[in-house]
C-alpha cells in the first residue's frame, strides 16, 4: 500500500503505510521537546502536543488490523532532548499536582508503546536525554546511530526519571553511574551495555530500521503477540509496575519542596532556559571535562 501522512497532528508525523507506521516527533526548533502534559499540572494531556498525540497515534497503531510494527523517530538534529523544561519551569503546584503529572507521563508511554500489541523500534540520532530514554526504553527495540548521545541530565538541578524501564535493561549499577551523574551516554556505550540492538553510521540509520520493521512484519503475529506480552510481564514480575508508581510519587515530591529544583525553575522563568542551562552545566563543566578526556584515551587505544 502506499505512504499516507495521517491529517489531524500538529507535533508528529503520523505516517501510515502497511505493514508499517511511522511516528516522526516533529518540534526541530525545540529539539522535539515533550510538551503536552496540561499547565494544570494534572493528568490532562494539552490538545496539539506531542504527548497527546503519542498518546492519538499509538491508539490507532494497537487498533489498525492492518499495521504490524511501528517506528518512532525524530525530526531535525534529535530524537528528542526530553521533556520540555522550559515550559515546565512555568508550572507551580503541590506534591499531589506534581505526582499527577508525572503519573500522566507513564500512562502515556505504559499504555500506547509498553502494552502496545504492535511493537515499537526506536530510531534514534543525536540526542536522546531524560524523557527521550524513558520513551525508547518503553520501546521493544531500539536503534541508534553513532553520533547518539543518551543521559539524564535533569537530576543536575534536582529531578530522577519519571518513567523508566532501564534499571532491567541496563542493570543497576550503570543505571545507578547515569542517574547519580547526570553525565552523557554514548550510543557505544549503549550497545555494549546490551541496551540498543544496534549502531550504525548516520547515514545508514533509515536503512537498517527500515529493514527490521520489514522483518518484524513478515514474522506472525502471535508470535509477535505473545513474545512481547511474556517479556514484559518478565519485568513487571521483578517489579516495574512497582517502581514507576514509587518514580511518580517521588518525583511529585522533588519537583513541589524548595531546594535546586525550584531554584533552576525560577533561573528559567527569569533568565530563559538557554541561560538556565548554561549555569546549571557550568558546576559540572571540570568533571565533564576529564570525563571526556577519558573517553577519548579509550577510544584511541
């Protein structure tokens, strides 16, 4: 069948060409940002916003017969840099409000990808940060190019994941060395971690997604089906569910008390976020340094 761009999106692509989808977060000038989540603070997801239509389009993949595997991508020069701080450091709100909105990040990501009955490859380039690993880690498979860049930076000024599934991906300790220092992740790295299946030149990524979702098509859908549901009922088994509900409620707690959280939200309600950034990374800029330095012996042996 042919290509159809899906009308109705504002902040994706929704492309539909069977056996495949394709989402493309579409927002380049913001580096994909997630936005979406209601300035309420509450589970609402605003109309128009890429969590929202995550959320629209995933729906649509589990419901359409004729759709077998899907794609998630980004436009421009990310995948996603992760949730939209910058309109975050507009919101005010309790523990309670906060925790909501986090719950309403999992219920987007859980519902639409992880308990999706179409799997999902994560195409992923350039950066890949905070919420852009929550959403490729509730992806079944990921794919990266080499200049992929992963991390949780936002517990520099005083935040933790807010839907993450890498603890029984990546194993604890190097999740614990991602979350404790907010330090980039190479795609590398990623892969030698057995957390992304593959790492391919930039210029061949398209290609090799392209080739797995033609063969993730042509395999039957029950086994498909029930290979996903038994694999993540695995997780769950461990205590995912357990821990995503432990995230929220804590983060709920981080985001609303006072301390650097609340003071990097006033630096970007004030100085913008460009500048917010810049005195956030100025703190860690000599360990990120000799990090860097570090990596560059490795790779050069």
């Amino acid at each position: 069948m042919s290509k159809k761009v899906m009308e109705g999106y504002q902040s994706i692509i929704y492309e539909r060409e069977p056996p495949i989808a394709r989402i493309t977060l579409n927002r380049p000038e913001k580096l994909n940002a997630l936005n979406g989540i209601g300035s309420d603070l509450g589970m609402q997801m605003a109309p128009g916003t890429i969590m929202a239509e995550l959320a629209q389009a995933g729906d649509d993949i589990d419901k359409d017969p004729q759709i077998r595997v899907a794609i998630i991508k980004g436009n421009g020069r990310a995948f996603t840099s992760g949730f939209d701080i910058a309109g975050e450091g507009e919101k005010t709100g309790g523990p309670m409000e906060w925790a909501q909105m986090e719950a309403g990040i999992s219920r987007v990501f859980l519902r639409y990808i992880w308990e999706n009955r179409k799997p999902f490859i994560a195409q992923v380039h350039g950066f890949c940060l905070a919420g852009g690993m929550d959403l490729v880690g509730v992806c079944d498979i990921a794919v990266c190019s080499e200049d992929a860049v992963f991390g949780y930076p936002a517990v520099r000024y005083g935040s933790i994941p807010t839907c993450s599934v890498w603890p029984f991906l990546i194993g604890f300790k190097k999740f614990k060395e991602i979350v404790y220092t907010g330090r980039h992740i190479t795609a590398k790295e990623m892969y030698e971690s057995g957390t992304v299946n593959k790492v391919v030149p930039r210029d061949q990524l398209e290609e090799e997604v392209e080739l797995m979702a033609k063969t993730i098509a042509m395999v039957p859908e029950t086994s498909i089906y029930f290979g996903k549901i038994y694999t993540n009922h695995l997780a769950e088994m461990m205590g995912l569910r357990t821990l995503l509900a432990l995230m929220n409620a804590s983060g709920g707690s981080i985001h609303a008390q006072p301390g650097e959280k609340q003071e990097f939200s006033k630096l970007v309600r004030e100085k913008g976020l460009k500048e917010a950034l810049r005195i956030r990374d100025a703190r860690f800029a000599e360990v990120d340094e000799a990090s860097d330095a570090l990596r560059a012996r490795k790779l050069s042996k």
